[in-house]
C-alpha cells in the first residue's frame, strides 16, 4: 500500500509500472526536433474531421488505442481511462474515450494533465482495486486557439512570451507487473498563485508552482536534485524555465540547471517553428514523456527522472474580471528497474 | 515594510520576459501601411478616373479594401502577411473585415444561426459599439455647438 512520506509524497511499497504507452501529434510537431519518437504525426491537423474538437478527440482515441495495442492488452483488460484536456467540460477526452467502453473519469488539470493522471492512476493500481489504469491528455492548437485566444484566420501579432499549443494525444497504460519502468513515488502540487495576470505568459504563471513542487518533493525524499538524471517540467517555455531557475536559486536555495529540462523547450525548434516561447498545452509533456523520456528510460539511457507535470489554471472570464492566473505542478518519479 | 512578494516577482517577470522588437514592427507597420494606403489611393484615382463621383469612389475604395481582405482571409494568407504588417494592416479597414470575416469561419462549425452569425461581431463589436456611440457624442456637438 502506499504511505506518505514527508508532508506530501506519496510511496509505493510496490510500485506500479509503466506498462506502454503512444503519442501521436499533428503536422507541425512532426516537423520538430522530436518527430522522429512519436508514434504518428498527422499531415493534416484537422484529421479529416468536421471541426476542431473532433480532431482533438481523434487524437486522443489513438494514443490510448496505440497505448494498449503496444502493451499487448485488450480494451477488455483496461478497467479505467483517466484522461483530461484543455476544452470546456473536456469534451476532447469524453468523445476519444466513448468508444472504448471502459469506465472512464474525465480529470482537469490544464496543462499538467499528464502528470495528475499518472499520479492518479498510480494511486488507483497501487491500492489493488484497478489493474490496468490508462493515463491519456489531449491538446490541440485549432481548439485552444479558438477556446482561449483568437479565431484561426485572425490577423494578430503574438507576445514573445506566448507559447504554441502542442496538437497531439498520449497515452500510458500503468498496472501491476515486472515491466522495466515504475512509478515509486508521486506527489501532487498546490495551487500556487504569484499574481500572473498576462494570459500571454502562461510560463511565468507556472514557474513559481513547479519551483515549489520541486522544492517540497526533494524535501520530504531527501533527495538533492543531481539525484535525478532528469528534472523534467512540462511547458515552461524559455520564459518560464529562465524564472524557474532563478526562483530555484533565490526561493529554495536549490540550483536545478544541470538537470532540468522543459518539454515546452523540447517540442519545437523555437526559431524557426516561430513558436516563440516554446510549447504549451496538456499535450506538450504527454507526448515528451510518452515517446522521448519512457523510451529513453527503457532503453536505459535515463535511469531516474522526475516530471514535474506544470499547469496554468486560467480562465479566460475570470482574467477578464481582473483575477489572477494560478499554476499547479504535480510530480510523479519514474525510474529504471 | 518589506516589499509585495508578488510585486517583486512582477519585476522578475518583465525583467526576463523578451519585449516584442518594437522598432521592427514599427517600420513593418509603417511599410505595409503605407503601402495599403498607396494602393488605396491608386484605387481612388482609377475610379475616379473611370467617372465616379469623388465620395462615390472613396466608398468604392472601402468596398474594394473589404471584399479583397475577406477573399485573402478566406484563402488563409492574410494572418501570415499581418503577422508581419503588425499595425499597418489592422488599423486600416482590412483589419475590421478580419476580423469579422476570421470570427465567421471559425464559427462556421456551430452552425449558421447560432455559429457565424452570432459569433461574427465577437472581435469587431467593440470597434462598431463605441464607433457609433462616439460618432452620436461628436454628432451632438457638432449639432449644438459648431453649426
């Protein structure tokens, strides 16, 4: 059974595993440093779909098909789908995961989705009443442009702060079992809330919540961060990972640049994908982790990281009504048996 | 008393946070500007010249700048050009017929009723709302103190 250690990580005596996983992304992820670990990229961002909501759920339904087809299981084997993404009432995970007929529990976590899930489905497998716990997110640049900032076509110039929505779906099925990959410890962050109002710099929002989650993880294992071959964050973005390494440095007295990378760094060539920032969304640290980082862990080219799933809890209404946007980070272990 | 924890994070944030090159975009702005309001100008000249009345052209000079921007929205290249255009093409009217052209493709999906006709004004609303309230204000004015 798990018990706490410290005042906020949770341990597992026996570990879940990380049994497979898939990631799957649109066009422009695929013209990315990364394209080579995903399992698809789209040519067509619209994945021949009525709208873009449609599109994103696609996304979705494949990582996780491609998940439990890799595990070499059966939908039958499945007993949970914990998924969330970015649109209203997360409409992009309820219709990917419809069809599966599995039971299903809808979860928002902006963009640290990927880490909460794990955590949650570590959580769920570890106290024996789940098997097999599949863990998926889902972003896409159409639908969050138009959920959250302006239609497609508009003629606007963006922030250097802003970052670009990652268009893809990921996916990992955590069970019991002797697989190469366990999750011997998760955490899950607070609110965090430092007075970010620019709803265009989403990574100065998240840096003080990871900086914390980071901080308080390392405290209650004892673990110093040259510990980790990996201290893996999701979506800071140039921006956020410049404040994060200072707010280490000056808040917590830890200095994490040897170890720390930003899969919002990791996605796109900032330059000359014009993606500015780097990117962002559920997405962006669910196919960094699902392809690149568990591949690099299986074949034991990292032995112990920590991802620091990192979201911005912003509501466009409530930033129009002049409140502040709060950031969570949740952090799940993973490490080489 | 010790500084707003908050506020000296603000300083932090513009400190490292990179400015939009503002220089670059002014001279984007001003080049593309001009250069739409040349063509503008070219217009008025060819219509007047083929006989239109000079308040009949200039209106025909509008239409024009309107009709043209919805088709380069419509084929998906006028966002790439005002990427660079910055000001210079969203001051100028074909910044307005964007914006409500863009709202009503993207809207498309929700239906023509509640999608494209409804969400249509979401990004020009403002400019037509506070237009015509100012245009009322300065018509007031105009009526009781100028005429």
């Amino acid at each position: 059974m798990a018990s706490k250690i410290g005042k906020n990580v949770v341990s597992f005596a026996q570990p879940p595993c990380v049994i497979a996983s898939a990631a799957v992304t649109g066009k422009t992820e695929g013209e990315g440093p990364l394209a080579r670990e995903f399992d698809a990229c789209y040519p067509d961002d619209g994945l021949g779909k009525a709208n873009w909501n449609e599109a994103e759920a696609e996304l979705l339904f494949q990582a996780v098909t491609r998940a439990i087809e890799k595990g070499r299981l059966y939908r039958s084997d499945i007993d949970l789908i914990v998924a969330g993404d970015l649109l209203n009432q997360c409409t992009a995970s309820t219709f990917g995961a419809k069809d599966f007929g599995v039971p299903f529990a809808g979860i928002f976590g902006a963009c640290s989705t990927m880490a909460y899930a794990m955590a949650l489905a570590a959580l769920l497998v570890d106290g024996k009443g789940f098997d097999n716990v599949v863990a998926a997110t889902s972003s896409h640049f159409c639908s969050a442009e138009k959920q959250f900032r302006f239609p497609l076509e508009y003629g606007g110039q963006r922030a250097q702060t802003a970052q670009r929505t990652v268009t893809g779906g990921a996916a990992c099925v955590i069970g019991r079992g002797y697989e190469d990959i366990i999750i011997p410890r998760a955490m899950f962050g607070k609110i965090t809330d430092y007075g970010i109002k620019d709803a265009a710099n989403m990574g100065a929002a998240m840096a003080p919540a990871a900086a914390r989650s980071i901080a308080e993880y390392l405290e209650d294992t004892g673990a110093e961060p040259e510990d980790f071959d990996m201290i893996l964050t999701g979506d800071l973005g140039s921006t956020g990972t410049a404040l994060l390494h200072e707010l280490a440095v000056e808040q917590y007295g830890m200095d994490l640049t040897p170890v720390h990378e930003d899969c919002g760094n990791m996605i796109f060539d900032a330059r000359k994908q014009d993606a500015h920032s780097g990117g962002s969304g559920c997405a962006c640290s669910g196919v960094v982790v699902c392809s690149r980082i568990l591949r690099q862990l299986k074949e034991e080219e990292l032995r112990r990281v920590l991802f620091v799933g990192t979201g911005a809890l912003m509501s466009p209404d409530v930033v129009l009504q002049g409140k502040t946007i709060p950031g969570i980070a949740h952090a799940v272990e993973l490490v080489r048996r | 008393m010790t500084e707003n924890p908050n506020a000296a994070y603000q300083k932090k944030v513009e400190a490292l946070s990179p400015k939009s090159p503002l220089l670059k975009n002014c001279i984007w702005a001003f080049l593309c500007g001009g250069a739409l309001c040349l063509f503008a100008e070219l217009l008025f000249t060819a219509y007047t010249g083929w006989g239109a009345a000079e308040k009949e052209a200039r209106t025909c000079v509008s239409i024009t700048i309107v009709a043209l921007t919805a088709l380069f929205t419509a084929l998906g290249v006028y966002d790439k050009a005002a990427k660079h255009a910055g000001a210079g093409f969203a001051v100028p009217i074909s910044g307005f017929a964007n914006s409500v052209v863009s709202a009503a493709m993207e809207y498309s999906t929700e239906g023509r009723i509640l999608g494209t006709a409804v969400k249509m004004f979401t990004l020009a609303g403002p400019v037509i709302v506070y237009g015509c309230s100012f245009a009322m204000i300065y018509g007031l004015i105009y009526y009781f103190f100028l005429m």
